[in-house]
C-alpha cells in the first residue's frame, strides 16, 4: 500500500506491506534507527514516537496508519539545539546505557505537554509505559522535573 | 602555563557517552545496515525435553525470499560446541553443547533450526513453515527430584554436574555445644537479565576473513571463543561491541546464535544480520540465581557467630554456558561476609535441569551469599531478641583491624563498617522508625512498618589471575590500556574494559586528565574492537575501574617517563633535573623553563632533536593484573509498610550509604547505585522466571516478568564513606553491583521484620502480595498470632 508520511520534517512517499509495523517502517526503510525496539508486547517503550504530536509505541501501530501523518522520533527532536528534556536528561545523569532513552525522552515530553507541571508521583505514573533497566527511575524522574522548569519544553 | 585539570577525579563531569545516546545517534548492533545483507530467524524447541524425530525444511526453503535453511544435523559437522571456561572441579560433568540442537532438545527455546532470507519477516515466514516431529521425553524441573535415584536423566551422565566443596576452621567444634544453632532453606527465584537492547549479531566474511559485531560485554573473549570453537583462526576475526544497551551479565557470553550467524556468514559467503524478539530472548538468553540454599548458623547465646555451614543446589539448567559452574562458588567467599567466626562450610552442587541455561547476572554468586548471610543474621537478631544492628556490630570486622583475613581466606584490605552504619543510621532515623512500628504493633493496626537491614560487602575487581588460576577458570584476570599521545596533543585511550552503559568514556578521560595533565575534552576513549583494542578481558563483576582504570595509571606513568627523557633533551637539562607539574615537566628550581605533554608529544612526532637513541614516541601500554580483589561495602536500610489485609508492600524509605573507596565521578556512582538497588529490589518484590509442569516458560514477554517501572519504585537516599581500597593507586573499589547485591535482603529483611508479631518467619521471593498475605494468614492458621 502507498503511504505518505512526514518523519523528522521529510516527506516519504512509500510503498509498504500491509503488516508493516511503524517502528521497522522508520528503522528499516525511512533509515530513522534512532527509535529502537526493546521487546514485541508493546511493554517496554522504547519505539516511543510521537504522531501527530501525541506518544505511540511504534511498535503498536502499522506503517499504513501512519499515512498522512507527521511523526517526530528522538532525531527530530532537537530544532537546533537540544530539546529542554535532551538537556535536562544530559544534566541530571538520566541514561546509562541508553537504549530506553528515546522512548522515555519522547514520552516525557508528551507527558509534559499533558500536565507542564507535574509532581514526582505523576511523572512516575505517566512514564510507567517506558521501561529502564539501568537507571532506577530517579534521574529519570528528578530531569522530566527539572525539565517541566524550563522554557520551550512542550514546543 | 598550567592547566585546570588537576582534579577531574572526584568531578561529576556529565557522561561525554551522552551526546549520542540523548539524539538517537547510537550505534546498536542492529542498526548496522551493510551491502547484501540478509536475515536470519531461528526455530526453536516448543518442548522442554524431547528428541528430534525430523525437521523438514522444505517448505520453508521454497519460500519466497529464502535464500537457505539449515537443521542441527546440516551444520553437525561444523557447529562443534558452545564453550564452558570454568571446569570447577576435575571431575566436573560437562556435556555437549551443539549451537544447534541435532538429535535432542533440553529446553524449551533452545534452537532446532535457522532460516536465512532476504528481509526480516520472510525470515520470520518462512520459520512459520518449518515443520518439526519430536518425540517428547519427560521434563527435570525440580533440582531435587533431579538428584533422586531413578530421575529422568538430562544428560547420559547424569543430573550432578559436580560437587564443590570448601571451608575452613573446625565446623563441627563450632556447632557442638552452641548455645544457639539456626537453620534455614531460602530460595533463590530463577531471573531473567532483561538488559533493555536485546541481542543482535551481525557478520560479514571477507574472503577468509570475518567481522563480527555483537551486542556483547565480552568482544575480546567472544573472538577468542570462537576461533576456538569454529577453527576460524583468530587472527581472521575481528569483534565489534558497538554500542551495547545494557548487559548485566546476560551479554557475558558465547551465544549460540553468534556462533550460528558466523557459520551462516560463512556458508553463504554474504553478512547476516540476526536480531532477538524479547520473547525470544527470555527464552534464550541465560537465566540467573535459582539455588536452594541451606544455612545453618551457630552462636554463643550473646550472639557472637561461631560457625557457618552452607549447602547449596545451583541449578545449571540444560547446559553450562561460559561460566554457569563458576557463579555460585563466586558466592563461596561471601558468606561469612563482614563478619568474624571460627569455622565455614560450603558446599555447592551443580544439578542439571530442562530449563535455559544460567549464568552470570549482576553480582553473579555474591547477591545470593549477601541475602542468606542477611536474612540469617536478621532472623538470629529476633531470636535473641537483639537489635539486628547490635547484632552485626558485635561480630562485624572492626576498622582497626583491617587489613584482616576472614574465614574463607580473602584478606579485606579496608573498610570502615562503623562509619556507614552511623551515616546509614541517622539519614534513616532509625530510632524514630522503631519507635513507630512498636507503636503500630501495639495498637494493631491494619498496615505494618518493618525495618529491613543489610550491612553488606563484595568482592570485586575480578581478578588476580593466579587465584583464577587456583579455581581452575580458563583464563586470567588483567585488563590492558594503551595512551596514544597524537601530534597536537590530544589522546587517544584505547582500553581492553568494553563499556555497555558503565560511562567509561567519561570517567577513563578523568582519570587520564589527571595523569597526564591534559583537558578532558581533549581526550578519546576507544573501545569494544578487536581491532582498535586488541587486548582485553572486558566488562563484569565491577572489575572495570579497579582493574582496567589502573592498567591506563601505569600505562600514563610510562607516557610521563618517555615524555620526561624527551623533555631533558628540549630543555638541555639532565631528566633528574625535572620535576612533573600539571602536564608539564618542568625544571627544578626554574618552573618557567618547562615543556607540556602537548609540546614534547609533537617533538616526538617531528623526532627532529630526540636524545640519542630515544625512540619517537610518547604512546604506552600497561597490562594490570591486580594482586587482590577489593571490597566495597555499605549500609542498606530499608522501611517498609505492609497492609496486612492485602498483603501489599510498600517501601516507605530506602537508604543507601556505599564506601566504594575514591570516587572518580560521584554522578556515574550515584546511577550505578540508583539502578543496582532497583534490580535487587525487582528481585526481592517482583521478578521471577516461572516454568509451567511441562516445563515451558510462563514469563516469556515483558508482559508476564514484571520488569519494575517508575511508578513501581521510589526515590532512594544515598550517601557515601570513603574508605580508600589499599590495593590499587586510585585507591578504588568498583560500585556495578552493590547495590543489587544489597537491596534484596533489605528489603526482604523489612517485610519479614513487619510480620513477625503474626509469626511468619520468611516470604518467598518475590514478596507479592498474594505471598506475603499467605504467609500471614498460614502463619495465623498455626495459632501463633499474638
């Protein structure tokens, strides 16, 4: 099937599987594998996006749903410079080896678009899609908090 | 000129790693995209146990976009078997491990099959149309009844793998006559690692040369695995790490599908790429813990240990996996812990089972040592009714008495367990928590506090290679660096350590900042390629800093040594006549007249007026084998509230004060200590690797093992005691797994510790509420509520 669908700023016009999921759609043929997958039961979000400026779990939506759409993934983030929470996760040490850290960017800003100031409890809640196995949460938390501080976070 | 680098241990630089990983530049292991490059899928065993009667490939090879498919018995002659680097004992049972399996399946996930095609869902078609005949064989699920006379055999030779034993001083004296003897069984639950980047190999053969890029901890073993392994020659191999997205042991290993990928590689003469679904990782990837462990404590009637005795059944699963044997015997020299005693016993038996592999998982022997020590001690603290944290102090090592050599042998050469106590202590208000839960108890109230206590230690720094050595591992212990001074005076640190999320690339640049007196910016880590660092022993059991981060120490010795003869030559002056000062040599009694690194390392590079027979090069390795482990150590104290009419837990406060020696980078520590408490508390409450009675894996998605998320957890307090470690220059002890190894009796100490005025005297692990309601209310049916 013909897809039409914006990735990052760019337009790509695509001739897709049916089945094909979003997230192999982006890595595989739009070359975007800044968005990785971390397991197959839409748990763990790390293929977190934003479509049309609302979080998915790309791996919980088929390419073909993606057409006519504009998806931002962790590598459009930036206009730039970094994104308030691409700072604040640098700053506060929120990552380590990385691998949850697009989908937790992603959905923390979705999270603050939602709620710009949240407490610890509802970061904590809203983040509990997105799934890290090094950090313990609590930089996590302590720079989406620091983040929801600053200017130019739900741009 | 000076620079302002004087002090970069100790900083809380932010990671350089980060400016990738936080804009999607990372280079996982399945972003790797080359010419030509096809998918690889692999079938795998529905059964837990069975023989295979055939595998038709047919179908599956006619399909569209399948370029071949292969059975074990296709790849029998070539596949030879995954290695086992730790033969514990001599008579050690060690089967045959086919990457493959080719006439019997000994777990359910273990591979029968391997289609190649053009992209990732034909290969996951076409597996679809693999058709399998086994013949099923009964499962061996229980450690126990394995050992019985007449269980269904894992393997010809039997269930027993080995027996390992060891101890020192008289046991029996010491449990004769004592005033006080207690006996427990703890369980160790079966856990899956659940690193966050599954598994992906990639390789690509060159005429008879072969890449290998592998989501791995381990790239300078895996290449010499496999050229041992597959006859390849290891001087025509070469193993990338990438970036790696986590590991916690689960990646150190030789896999079966990486030595399948580099025989596919090879067949096909094209790259493979082989990516793992979660669901098939959980399967496949090596399993963690699962011992029953027996433990009997003796003391006089004040409490002052006597003797230890611990017998262990540590279950291997189907096969032994690169150090599956070594793992619970790593726990053999922790049990005794911080404490003193007369006489230890252990005893480890390896049991043989249908179910995946187990291996390393973060603390690897010492989480397990750490909670039955922990929980025997909280438990011999309410016998006596003592306060758990009187009881320890009365028998804990006491810091005038390092160094000290404790009962199982190792020598401590620091600590300060009274100091982190103290600071443990007073963040946690731990008086004003007793006086709360005796007010809870007396007033009956429906939810519960409990007040959980792990004054914990390690060994780390793995390892002196002769001790190694005396415990029959294939390998040694030493880690390598090499410093590349460049022309304009920037460097480049090649280190053997390959990071997985560790922040080695930050803290290895503060160290060499220091040593050499150069900027942090201006320096390079390189690492996870056996090309670019060809010597290593890579990344586990909190051996990195301690080991590899005194091999770049020595190696900057060198550079400075170099740099000074160089430097005598410049300046007209004999090298004795120079002293060192902030990255510059500079002559003694006249600081103006001086050279910095950056200038004599282009003087080597022009190598136009170089003394007489020095060579034009500043660049130097090391490789450090260290002469001890170190020995962190830390108070964790841990509260919690139990609704007793729910049985659902909840941890109030939780409060960590670590001594991991010198701190190179408070901030990577404070992470590295945040996440280990969360994984220890993951065990304690939610994880567990459940089988079903055929021996299937209930637990397969992530949807089924409950990883915790952030709602799960709460914020942690932590501080630190620095006592330095003795044994290595930067006076460092390692931190990876601290805080897993703590955590878990912590917080299991706290649950039972808020139930036992309704006499419940364990909780299996993991503490859900259905268990820790059931033991309240089988407790309550004995009568023993008060």
């Amino acid at each position: 099937m013909k897809i039409s669908v914006n990735v990052d700023g760019v337009r790509y016009d695509d001739d897709v599987e049916p089945r094909l999921l979003l997230v192999h759609y982006l890595r595989d043929q739009a070359g975007r594998v800044g968005t990785p997958i971390g397991c197959d039961t839409t748990n763990c979000g790390a293929c977190t996006v934003l479509m049309n400026g609302v979080s998915v779990k790309s791996c919980a939506v088929l390419a073909v749903q993606a057409d006519g759409a504009e998806i931002t993934t962790i590598q459009g983030l930036a206009n730039g410079e970094l994104h308030p929470l691409q700072r604040a996760f640098h700053e506060e040490h929120a990552l380590q080896c990385g691998y949850c850290t697009p989908g937790m960017i992603i959905a923390a800003a979705d999270l603050l678009r939602d709620n710009p100031h949240p407490t610890e409890e509802e970061v904590r809640d809203g983040l509990e899609g997105n799934l890290c196995r090094c950090t313990g949460y609590q930089n996590i938390v302590r720079a989406v908090l620091k983040a929801a501080g600053s200017a130019g976070v739900t741009a | 000129m000076t620079t302002e680098t004087a002090h970069e241990v100790g900083r809380a630089r932010r990671r350089k790693e980060d400016a990738r990983l936080i804009t999607g530049q990372t280079n996982w292991t399945d972003n790797i995209t080359l010419p030509g490059l096809v998918y690889i899928a692999f079938a795998r065993s529905p059964h837990a146990h069975a023989r295979i009667t055939s595998v038709d490939l047919s179908e599956a090879k006619a399909a569209p976009g399948v370029l071949a498919a292969f059975s074990g018995a296709d790849l029998a002659a070539e596949q030879g078997g995954l290695p086992c680097a730790w033969p514990v004992t001599p008579d050690i049972v060690m089967p045959n491990h086919p990457p493959m399996a080719v006439d019997t399946v000994r777990y359910a996930g273990e591979i029968v099959a391997a289609v190649v095609a053009r992209d990732r869902y034909a290969a996951a078609d076409a597996i679809s149309l693999i058709d399998a005949s086994y013949e099923p064989l009964e499962p061996v699920l229980d450690m126990e009844a394995a050992l019985a006379e007449g269980s269904v055999k894992v393997h010809e030779a039997g269930n027993k793998s080995f027996t390992w034993p060891f101890g020192n001083g008289d046991i029996e004296a010491a449990f004769r006559d004592a005033p006080v003897v207690l006996e427990r069984t703890y369980r160790q639950q079966r856990l899956i690692p659940c690193a966050m980047e599954p598994r992906a190999v990639v390789c690509a053969p060159v005429g008879d040369e072969y890449t290998m890029w592998s989501a791995t901890q381990i790239p300078h073993v895996l290449r010499v695995m496999l050229a041992l392994v597959t006859g390849i020659p290891e001087h025509n191999l070469r193993v990338i790490a990438p970036d790696v997205g986590g590991g916690f042991g689960s990646k150190l290993q030789v896999t079966a599908e990486e030595v399948l990928a580099l025989l596919l590689a090879r067949r096909l003469g094209r790259p493979v790429k082989w990516t793992e679904s979660r669901s098939e990782g959980n399967m496949a990837v090596h399993h963690g813990r699962d011992q029953i462990q027996r433990i009997r404590i003796a003391a006089e009637a004040d409490g002052r240990l006597r003797g230890l005795d611990v017998d262990l059944l540590a279950d291997m699963g189907a096969y032994l996996m690169l150090v599956t044997p070594g793992v619970p015997l790593l726990g053999a020299f922790m049990y005794n812990a911080i404490y003193k005693m007369d006489a230890y016993r252990f005893s480890c038996t390896g049991v043989f089972t249908t179910k995946t592999p187990t291996d390393a998982y973060r603390g690897a022997g010492r989480p397990e040592a750490t909670y039955a020590i922990e929980h025997i001690m909280d438990d011999l603290a309410a016998h006596l009714g003592m306060d758990p944290l009187e009881l320890r102090e009365k028998n804990w090592i006491r810091h005038e008495e390092f160094p000290f050599t404790t009962i199982s042998g190792l020598t401590y050469d620091s600590g300060n367990y009274e100091a982190a106590t103290a600071a443990a202590r007073s963040l946690f208000h731990y008086d004003d928590l007793r006086t709360e839960q005796a007010e809870r108890n007396a007033a009956g109230a429906t939810v519960r506090l409990g007040i959980g206590v792990s004054t914990f230690t390690e060994m780390c720094g793995l390892a002196p290679s002769r001790i190694l050595g005396s415990l029959a591992y294939a390998a040694g212990g030493w880690e390598h660096a090499s410093i590349r001074m460049l022309p304009t005076g920037k460097v480049e640190v090649v280190t053997g350590s390959s990071a997985h999320g560790q922040g080695h690339e930050t803290a290895w640049s503060q160290i060499v900042a220091d040593e050499l007196g150069v900027p942090f910016e201006d320096i390079r880590v390189l690492h996870g390629d056996t090309q670019v660092s060809p010597k290593g022993m890579d990344t586990y059991g909190s051996r990195s800093l301690v080991v590899g981060g005194t091999a770049l120490v020595v190696a900057c010795g060198k550079v400075r040594e170099k740099a000074r003869i160089i430097a005598a030559g410049m300046l007209e002056v004999a090298p004795e006549d120079l002293e060192w000062d902030a990255g510059r040599w500079a002559v003694r009694g006249d600081p103006d007249q001086g050279k910095t690194i950056g200038e004599i390392a282009f003087a080597a590079f022009a190598a136009h007026a170089l003394p007489e027979g020095v060579e034009p090069s500043l660049d130097s390795d090391a490789t450090y084998d260290p002469d001890n482990f170190s020995f962190p150590h830390g108070t964790h104290l841990c509260a919690v509230e139990v609704d007793t009419e729910t049985g659902k837990v909840k941890i109030r406060s939780y409060v960590a004060v670590d001594d991991v020696g010198v701190v190179v980078n408070p901030l990577i520590v404070e992470g590295q200590v945040h996440g280990g408490i969360a994984q220890g508390i993951a065990q304690a409450l939610y994880e567990e690797a459940a089988y079903d009675s055929s021996g299937n894996l209930e637990t397969a998605t992530l949807a089924d093992y409950l990883l915790p998320s952030a709602a799960d957890l709460p914020s942690f307090t932590t501080a630190r005691t620095t006592t330095p470690s003795t044994g290595n220059p930067l006076g460092v002890k390692g931190v990876g797994e601290a805080g897993t190894i703590a955590s878990t009796p912590a917080v299991v100490n706290a649950i039972i510790d808020a139930l036992r005025p309704f006499g419940v005297a364990d909780v299996p692990m993991p503490c859900t509420p259905e268990r820790v309601w059931r033991a309240i209310a089988e407790a309550s049916a004995e009568g023993v509520a008060r």
